[in-house]
C-alpha cells in the first residue's frame, strides 16, 4: 500500500524548554499517526507561499498550533492564509489545528479574536454539532469528546461557506468544515497529558494571572488545570480519522 505524504505546515516553534522535556511538533504528531503516512515539514513562517511543486504528491496537510496569533498580525500571514486556500482549491484535505485552525477560519472569511473569556488550557469537553455527528472527522467518537486545549484566541465568526462541527463553554466554534475536505479543530488531537501540563507548567503564572483578570476564580488557576489534564484518546482519533477518511481518499 503506498505511503501517505502529509505537509506539516509549522506556523512556529514549540519554546524550546517544552521541546527539551516532551519533543516538538513533528514527534506530537509522529507519535498519533506517524507509522500510517510519511510526515514532511514545512517552516511557514520563513517561507509562507512554497514552491508550487510542494503540492504536488501531497495527500493531505496539516496547519500546526503556533505561540503567535493572527490578533497580532505580521506579513506572513496573510500569505500563509493564501496558500491554505490555494492548497484547497487545489482539493488538499487540510486540517488546521489550534492556530491552523484560526487560519482556516481566516482564510474562509471569518474573524478571529482575543477570546474575552480569556485562555482556555488543560483537558476540557466539548460537544459535536449535528453536522459534526455526521462528519467523517468525528466517525466513532462520542457526542461529547474529551480534549485538550491551550489558546487565548478564538474564531468567532464563520465566513459563509463554513460550518460548525463542535462547539464549547469556552469558544462556540471548536471544529468547523469547509466543503468536503478542509477541517479545523481548536483543540489539540496531537497532546497527551503529560505534554499538555508541562505546556501548563511553562505557562504557570500567565494562566493564573488571566483567571485572576477575568473573574474565572481559582478552578482555572494553573494548578487546577494541572490536576484536571489527561491523556484525550477519542481527541487523537480526530488525527487518525483525519488520514483514514480525508488522506487515504484524496
């Protein structure tokens, strides 16, 4: 059976004490889905607009997490979100995921914002739409799905071709679609416990600092999201169910 080639379009780097403790992006993934497809990496923050020929023998690409936020725009971007949709018009099944899926958004004509509510962090639930109870995406998980999440951002409104697959207490838009093969999730299929708390750990202060600020009380203090965070096995099958039912078919 021949391999599955997969872009990893890395929107920036892990810091790199959580690098030297729990590994980087390209290992996250490697270590979800990476005997079931060959994983190439792409930098697109030094070069957002690759060679044509980059598409080409590309079955499927992911858009990583990224520390920097589209709030805060810089040049790149702009033509990352470009290339996003290049690649899907171009019929790419695309997951976007946490930052990537903020671009997706973008891309299709939604807005982002500063989620007033603040940072969501650690292991939390959130709940599929009807469409997403029917979407390959979500095929053999349950209704309501354990995940992990660390964002401050958020995509609050929908451009007019995207739907909402899954919603949450935190952020309404948690998965979206766009036609047949481009998908987003907030939340983070490729973390397992102990790489989201020591995300947390790294994060420590600023986290409490913002449930402080936004009158979230002690429950998202660091040190409860620290005892809240686990492993999300139905989270990682959102990956695998991405390769088998978008990758494997395009």
């Amino acid at each position: 059976m021949r391999i599955r080639r997969i872009l990893i379009y890395r929107t920036g780097e892990t810091h790199p004490e959580i690098v030297r403790d729990v590994g980087n992006y390209m290992e996250w993934f490697t270590r979800v889905v990476g005997d079931r497809v060959a994983l190439l990496p792409h930098d697109a923050v030094a070069e957002p607009v690759p060679r044509r020929e980059a598409l080409d023998g590309i079955d499927g690409m992911v858009v990583t997490g990224s520390p920097l936020s589209l709030v805060e725009p810089q040049p790149w971007m702009e033509d990352a979100a470009a290339f996003v949709d290049e690649a899907a018009g171009r019929g790419v099944p695309i997951l976007g995921i946490c930052f990537g899926h903020q671009l997706v958004g973008h891309a299709f004509g939604g807005r982002v914002r500063k989620n007033p509510r603040g940072w969501e962090a650690g292991t939390h639930e959130v709940a599929l739409t009807e469409d997403g109870r029917r979407d390959p995406l979500f095929r053999g998980i349950p209704e309501r799905v354990r995940v992990i999440q660390s964002h401050r951002d958020e995509v609050s409104d929908l451009g007019p071709t995207t739907v909402r697959l899954a919603g949450g207490a935190h952020s309404e838009n948690q998965a979206i679609g766009v036609g047949c093969h481009v998908r987003g999730v907030q939340f983070h299929p490729e973390m397992n416990g102990s790489i989201i708390r020591r995300v947390i750990e790294h994060r420590r202060a600023l986290l409490t600092d913002d449930a402080e600020r936004t009158g979230r009380g002690p429950t998202a203090h660091a040190e409860a999201l620290l005892a809240g965070a686990t492993d999300t096995p139905d989270a990682e099958q959102v990956m695998r169910n991405f390769v088998d039912h978008f990758v494997a078919r395009a």
